[in-house]
C-alpha cells in the first residue's frame, strides 16, 4: 500500500500438494546429486567395460592356443619322430595322443614305423643269412681249387659257349709255357 504497508493474500494449498513439492524438491536434489557423480559413474560403467573386454581377450586367447596345441603337438612329434626314424632309429614311436584326422595320421605313422622295424630286422637277418652263406661257399670254392690244385689229373672248366674259365696246375703242364692260356674248345 502506499502507507508502507502489505497486503497478504493467502489461499489454502489443495491437499497433497505440499508433499508433491517436497517430493519434487527431493527429486531434484537427487537429480543434482547424481549429475555431480557422473563422472565416478561413467568411469565406474567404463572400468567395468575394460575388465570385461580384458577377460574376453584373455579368455579367447587361452583358447586358441589351448585349440592351437592339439593341433601342434601331434605334429611336433611327428616331425622328431620322422627325424628319429631317419637317424636309424626304427623303434621310434609316437604316444601323443590325437583326436580325429590326426590321431588317425598317428596311428598310421606307428604303423608304418614298425613295419619299417619289421623290415629292418629282416633284411638285417637276411644280410647275417647271406654273409654266412657267402663265407661258406667262399671256403668250399678254396677247398675246391686246393683239391684241384693237388690233383695230378688235369682239369678244365668251360662255359656256356665252350670258353675256358679255368684249368688246374695239372692240365697247363701237359702243354708248353704259356700255350695253356690260349686254349680254346671246339664243338
């Protein structure tokens, strides 16, 4: 008023509405809390994401390379198994075991590695058999040309086509010296 004075209308508030604007003064300070926690909250969401795609990575990566040694172990050993075998070693074998298609390449490499050992021994045997025969006809041969040696009978050997192999001691003495040699059979 123009005395200085104040005019105060005052109406009753409807009912509820005190608590709606307590309940929006509330909301409005938790929204105020919350806008100032941002920053903590997207680094927490954030950290959460890194330890997430760091788990994924270590865990793909555990994988593959646990995926990746079943796969390079089997073929490690064949190789130094190959190898061994090369050396000479025929008993080698390979006891990795395998799955699938490589487990069947291991069986048939074992396979293989003691049929080459199987052979071995045998051409090994064979090899003793045939030294042991070679020597025995080597001395029956000696035998042979001491006993034709010492013989006074003459004897020649002739071949196929009538050619003079050999001849003893005896028979070169029936002829002159040195006309033994150029003896040739007639039909």
């Amino acid at each position: 008023l123009s005395q200085g004075g104040i005019v105060v209308v005052g109406l009753p508030l409807p009912s509820g509405m005190g608590t709606m604007v307590n309940e929006m003064r509330a909301g409005a300070d938790q929204y105020w809390t919350i806008y100032r926690q941002r920053r903590s909250i997207r680094n927490l969401y954030l950290l959460l994401l890194l330890m997430l795609t760091a788990l994924v990575f270590f865990s793909s990566s555990w994988l593959a390379l646990h995926l990746s040694k079943q796969i390079t172990r089997p073929v490690e050993a064949l190789a130094d198994a190959m190898n061994e075998i090369a050396q000479g070693h025929y008993q080698q074998r390979i006891t990795v075991s395998a799955s699938q298609e490589l487990g069947e390449l291991v069986r048939s490499f074992n396979h293989m590695a003691a049929d080459l050992e199987q052979s071995r021994r045998l051409a090994d045997y064979y090899t003793q058999q045939l030294s042991a025969a070679n020597q025995t006809l080597e001395a029956r041969r000696n035998e042979l040309e001491t006993i034709l040696e010492t013989i006074p009978s003459g004897v020649i050997t002739l071949d196929a086509d009538r050619h003079v192999l050999a001849f003893n001691r005896a028979f070169a003495d029936l002829f002159p010296p040195g006309a033994a040699g150029k003896i040739e059979a007639t039909p």
